[in-house]
C-alpha cells in the first residue's frame, strides 16, 4: 500500500503543480516516470510471490512491449528486436501522418504486458487509468491520446502473441521434481519444505543464447562428507565455519542481496511470510537508479530496462539447465545430515537445487549489460533495500556490485564458495553474448 501511494502522489503532484496547462510534453518525456511504472510492476510482483524466474518473465515482455513502441517512434537512435531474439517477428510501425506521444504509448504498452503475462486482468487497471488521466490533464489532443493506447494496443497484442509460444503455459502442467534419498541429491529444506521451484524453467525459449546448454561450467564437486581431504568436505566446512563466524559486514552483505520474496518467518505455532523484491527485480531497480544519475532521456531509459530484462531472463534459463541437470543438496542439508542438525545458515535456502547460483548469474549477466549502456566504471549507490528496511550500499560498478553478489550468498550460507565462482564466470558469459549480439542503439 505504501508503495501504490507513493504512486498517487507522484501523479497528483504532477497534476496538482501544472493542472489546465499543456504540458504533457515534459510530463511524459521524464524518465522517472518509467522508473516509477517499472517499480510498481516490482511491487505488484512481490505482492503476488512470483518466483524470481517468473518475475523475470514479466520484467522481459512488458519492458520488450515498451522498448519497442520507442523503438518505432525513435527509428533514426533505435533498432527493433525483430530478429535478434528468438521467434521475434516484425513489429508494427508507426502509422504515417497520425500524432502519437511515444512515451504515453511506450508506458501504456509496458503495462499491459506487465500484468497480462502472468496476472489476472485489471492488476494495473488503476495505474493506467491514472496514466491517461494524466496525460488528458495536462492538455495532451484528444486525438493524440487515442492514437497512443491505439499504437500501444497494436504493439501490445504483437508481443503477446509472441509470449503465448515461450512454451511457459506447457511448463505449467508439467511433471513435478521427484524427490530421492540418495547421496548428494536434493531435497526441500526447512522451515517450508517447500518442492522444487521450476524444474522445467530450461525448456522455456531462450532469446540470444543458441542453447540452454551453450556455457556449461565444470560439474560439480563430487559428494563427500567423509574424506576431509575432499574439495566436497571443505567447502561444506568453509560455509559452516564461515556462517558461525559472520561479521556485521558480511551479515550486511548477505542481508543486503538476499532478495527473498517470500521468506516464511516460524515462532514456535507462528508462522508468517514477509516479502522483498526477488533477484530480478532488485536488478530492475539499480537500472534506475543508473538511468537517474546518468541523466539518461526516456528512451534511453526504456533502452536500458529492455537490455537488461533480457540478460535475467536468459541467465535464469541458463542457470536452471545446470541446476536441474546435477540436482545437487544444498549446505543446509549437508550439514544438518552429517555434521550438526542444529545448524542454520544466514539466509533462508531457497527451494531448489544448489549448483548453480541463480543470483550469482544473473547479476553477472546484468553487471554487463549495464555497463554496456552506461559504461564499466560507473559508480552509483543503490538503495533499493532502504524500503525493505535495509541499508543502501555503493558500488565503485556493476561488476563490483555483482562480485559483492558472489560472496553473499556464500556468506549468507546457501551456496558453497566455488559454485559461486563459477556461476558469476557463466553469468559473464551470457552478458557479454548479449551484448555482443543485440544492435538495439544505433550509432
């Protein structure tokens, strides 16, 4: 509620400080209002305790729907993404001799696809009626509105289609992961015991990527709880020792990224969840903060947001083909079973299998997209945390920040040191194909 509020007085002040004036130019060609739109989709998000690959779905088309409304608008600076992602067909051009707001129409489109690819209609009914009330408010033709949702519909309806065949519905229906007591195999954790989250995400189409298979790490450490001298054992020591003997920077860090968007908190017969932005969505938020500090325009912003939704969403199909290929226990269970059933890591484990980290990944992937758009040394305080409680921390770049990543989730103790390693390594990889490959800014 307090995030929809601070929403309403964004708009209101808008309306209240230039009413009966057309100035719906500068209204709407202010990046923050993108911003704005991105985090209430983050927070209707939350709300509805998606999980971080599904959120990443809903960041993925309603920023593609967006992104490419200004691409038709600003052809000259941008190029489609028709053929440069997987099964993207042509999209529809801008009409000759009508006026549209690019901008009105871009948010319009970010919305719709937004709540339609996963929510029940109306979830951002409001938000949009606020949208259009605003642009009429501030003197926008009437002519001009109705051609912006017209081309924003048009748009709309393109990227729809286009999702309908990702083969997420078939997924929906799809089999279960089969839980096994054997060695090394993983099984669901406390407190939730919660089943396996996503086990076919892998068979989801992939945008720039050739294969879910293409970056594939190094298997696994073999399981071994008995030889000392095993990389196994040590590393489900180190995490053991590392947890029991956390610092407050650390346990900062660890807080810091975790990004638990449903955290099921247990006292005695108590029990209740609370929510924060998932691993995507705290992502979406440092595109922002970059995009205000930089001084970026609108459409470079929605070009920012676009490029970078792209990456978490192939990080998290890449990273899913290695989890669901070795199926490996988590420290927790490890520890608990052969060494200490009293112990508890720092964070909650999620509810899927360890090797790979999905965080680790996906920031990496992210970290290189953004510095692709506002370069590798870009430094910037994120405070994204601050409503969950958390305090902001600052970044000398986004690889800093998601080499920072790395060691949270280390330290937090739900996964091992080395997984984290080489998950940032493929992470990387996936970035920098994605950066090599998509020509979505002209030059």
């Amino acid at each position: 509620m307090k995030n929809r509020l601070f929403i309403f007085v964004f708009l209101a002040v808008c309306i209240g400080s230039c009413n009966n004036q057309k100035d719906y130019v500068k209204i709407f060609s202010n990046p923050d209002l993108y911003c704005k739109t991105v985090h209430e989709l983050n927070t209707i998000v939350m709300g509805n305790n998606f999980s971080p690959m599904v959120a990443s779905r809903n960041y993925l088309y309603s920023s593609i729907a967006g992104y490419e409304v200004i691409a038709a608008g600003y052809p000259q600076k941008y190029n489609s993404l028709a053929g440069q992602l997987h099964g993207l067909g042509a999209l529809p051009k801008a009409p000759e001799g009508q006026k549209i707001n690019f901008e009105l129409s871009s948010l319009l489109a970010y919305c719709k696809l937004g709540e339609a690819v996963t929510f029940p209609a109306g979830s951002m009914k409001y938000y949009v009626d606020s949208l259009i009330k605003l642009a009429a408010d501030h003197g926008m033709p009437s002519d001009m509105l109705e051609n912006s949702i017209a081309f924003s519909d048009t748009v709309s309806a393109v990227i729809m289609t286009w999702s309908k065949h990702d083969h997420y519905l078939q997924t929906r229906g799809a089999t279960e992961y089969e839980v096994k007591d054997s060695p090394g195999r993983w099984v669901p954790t406390p407190p939730a015991y919660s089943i396996a989250a996503e086990p076919h995400w892998r068979e989801i189409r992939n945008l720039v990527i050739d294969s879910v298979s293409q970056f594939m790490p190094l298997p696994p450490y073999p399981f071994n709880v008995t030889d000392k001298n095993s990389n196994y054992y040590k590393e489900v020591k180190l995490i053991e020792q590392t947890v029991d003997s956390l610092t407050p920077e650390q346990a900062w860090i660890a807080d810091f990224w975790d990004d638990n968007p449903f955290k099921l908190n247990v006292s005695g017969h108590l029990m209740f969840g609370t929510k924060k932005f998932s691993p995507p969505g705290h992502w979406m938020g440092i595109v922002g903060i970059a995009a205000k500090k930089s001084g970026c325009d609108f459409p470079e912003t929605v070009y920012a947001y676009a490029k970078t939704a792209i990456a978490l969403f192939d990080g998290f199909i890449q990273c899913w083909n290695i989890k669901y290929t070795y199926n490996t226990l988590r420290p927790e269970t490890a520890i608990n079973k052969y060494f200490d059933p009293n112990w508890r890591p720092h964070l909650q484990t999620p509810p899927f299998p360890e090797y790979t980290c999905g965080h680790c990944t996906i920031s990496s992937a992210a970290a290189e997209v953004l510095a692709s758009v506002f370069g590798e040394n870009f430094a910037y305080t994120d405070s994204t945390e601050l409503e969950f409680g958390i305090k902001s921390r600052s970044y000398a770049s986004f690889k800093d920040a998601a080499l920072e990543t790395k060691k949270s989730r280390s330290y937090g103790g739900i996964h091992y040191f080395y997984c984290c390693d080489r998950s940032y390594v493929m992470g990387k990889m996936v970035g920098d194909l994605i950066v090599d490959r998509l020509k979505m800014k002209k030059q």
